[in-house]
C-alpha cells in the first residue's frame, strides 16, 4: 500500500492541517486505544469460557485440542474477515495464536485432572462430581 502523504490527508480532511493536525491524530489514537480496551475485554472473555470448556473436557477425558473443530473456526474466521476488508491471512495467524493457548491451557488443566489436583494446587482426588 502506497504511503499517504500529508496533502493526501488535508484534501481528505481539512480538520487535520496546521495547529488542529495533533489533535486529529490524538482523537485517532483515542479511538485505537478504545477499541484495543475492547479487544482485551474480548478475549478475557472468550479466555473465561475457553477455560470451562477445558475444565470439562478434562472432566470427561476428551482431548484438549480438536484439530477438525479449529480447522472449521478457521475457515469460518477467514470467510469473516474476507467480508470485513481484513485480510484473511492475518486472521488466520490471530486465531492459530488464540488456540495454541487455549490448548496449551486445555493441556495443563488435563494435567491437573489427572493428577487430582485444581488450579490451586489443591487436591480434588476426593471430590464428588
């Protein structure tokens, strides 16, 4: 992508030539800071539930990845992005990125399972379920 020179962005945007330029590009990173806080808020969620879903799966002994259900998320994510002008390639490294850790964590809490104990290391062996 060609770079973008600063006729380009005043003919664009009156707003950002002479003294008003700062500010212009302060409310742009404003708004990039906003939506990086959502972002984090996003995957502290998706995280929160990925961990029950590890629980459960270490609860009933299926394996902590499941190669056919990411190959399907990740179709599904690049036909996303594919839609929102984002390129799909780099979703697809964003989503492998997310599952290598959810597997990771997946792996470690089947770990703790089986070896009776919780995140707190104390020992569930006893526990009812």
């Amino acid at each position: 992508m060609p770079a973008v020179t600063a006729d380009e962005v005043t003919a664009d945007d009156p707003d950002a030539a002479g003294d008003g330029a700062d500010e212009v590009l302060a409310d742009y990173r404003r708004s990039i800071d906003n939506i990086d806080a959502a972002l984090v808020h996003l995957l502290a969620e998706r995280f929160r539930i990925t961990q029950k879903v590890g629980r459960y799966k270490a609860r009933v002994g299926l394996p902590p990845a499941d190669p056919a259900r990411e190959q399907i998320q990740i179709a599904r994510l690049r036909r996303l992005a594919a839609d929102a002008d984002l390129d799909p390639a780099f979703s697809e490294k964003f989503l492998r990125f997310v599952i290598a850790e959810v597997i990771r964590h997946h792996e470690r809490l089947a770990d703790q399972e089986e070896s009776g104990t919780d995140t707190s290391g104390t020992d569930t062996s006893s526990r009812a379920t």
